[in-house]
C-alpha cells in the first residue's frame, strides 16, 4: 500500500465531484442566460481549448465518449468561467464570492492529488470543508443529482451503432421514394 493512498483517494473522490458539480452548474447557467446555443457564448480562447481537446477523442482503440465542452477544461479554465458575468448565478447558488476563494484554494492540494504527490492534512481539510459547503448549499439530494449525470456522451462504438442504424432506415425510404418516383413517372 502507499503510504499517502487512502487520503489521495478520498481528495480525489471530493475533487471529482466538486468538479463535476462546477461544470454542471457552470452549463446550467450558460443554458439559462443564452439558450441551446450557449457554447458558442463562451470566451474564444475556451472554445478553442474545447475543439483542441476533443479531437483527442477521434482515437477509438481508447474508447473515448465524447463529453459535454466544459469536460475539456482545466480547473483553471472553469475557475475563469465562474468569474464572468453569466456564472454569477453559480457562485450565489454555492454560497458567494467566499466559495470562489475557498475554490482558490485548492490549487495546491488538487495538484498534488494530480501529479501522485501526497496530499497535506491541511489541503485535504480544505477540500473536505469545501465539499461540505457545496454541499449544503445545494442540499444532499441536489448534489446527488447534479452528480448522478454528468453530461458525458456515448462512446465512439456506441454511436456508429445508432449512426448505421439511421443510414440503413433512411437508404430503406430513400429506396422507397425511388421506387414510388418511378412507377409515378410510367
């Protein structure tokens, strides 16, 4: 066993669900202030980052699932989202400016889990009390919720059975609507 294996373990278990809880609500709220099209509301720079990383993706032997855009980003890069305008919404739900700092502050602990460095009993204190106010703020069940479905999509495999599912019924009609065509035209 490592010696640092169960407090790594349970930082990463909190930093995981603090993340995924951020990107969530992060996409919640773009949702809510510019509609169905609100990706292409995000700053430049992040939308590149996105498009960048998500042809990572085109590798099937990996399995990759493509995942909802904000997946793609770095702590750093959601923790600039969350300081526009269009996240505010986010930071009151959570409990206000005093969270954006408490999320701050994991930048050390979380890069320690990151990079398979033991985690201080301070940086996981931090995370531990940083999930209890996320939680609080959102309720248990909220949380839950919000965790319970990530907007991860479907593996690569997964859509070229439902891809080829689709082309078969439509080159089924198409061969229909020839036919149809054709004994009209007689």
């Amino acid at each position: 066993m490592i010696p640092f294996e169960n407090d790594n373990l349970k930082a990463y278990s909190l930093l995981l669900r603090i993340e995924i809880v951020l990107r969530e609500l992060l996409r919640d709220s773009y949702e809510l202030e510019f509609g169905k099209q609100w990706r292409k509301r995000l700053p430049e720079a992040i939308l590149k980052k996105i498009k960048e990383s998500q042809a990572e993706e085109n590798r099937p032997q990996f399995g990759y699932v493509r995942l909802g855009p904000l997946y793609y980003l770095s702590f750093g890069e959601l923790m600039t989202l969350l300081q526009q305008k269009a996240s505010r919404a986010v930071a009151e739900r959570l409990g206000g400016s005093c969270v954006l700092k408490q999320l701050e502050n994991i930048f050390v602990p979380r890069n320690a889990v990151c990079h398979s460095r033991p985690v201080s009993s301070v940086g996981l204190k931090t995370i531990e009390t940083l999930y209890a106010e996320i939680e609080a703020a959102l309720t248990t069940d909220g949380l839950r919720q919000i965790v319970s479905n990530p907007d991860a999509g479907i593996s690569q495999k997964e859509a070229s059975k439902l891809l080829l599912s689709a082309l078969t019924s439509c080159h089924g009609k198409n061969r229909l609507l020839g036919w149809s065509a054709r004994k009209n035209l007689r």
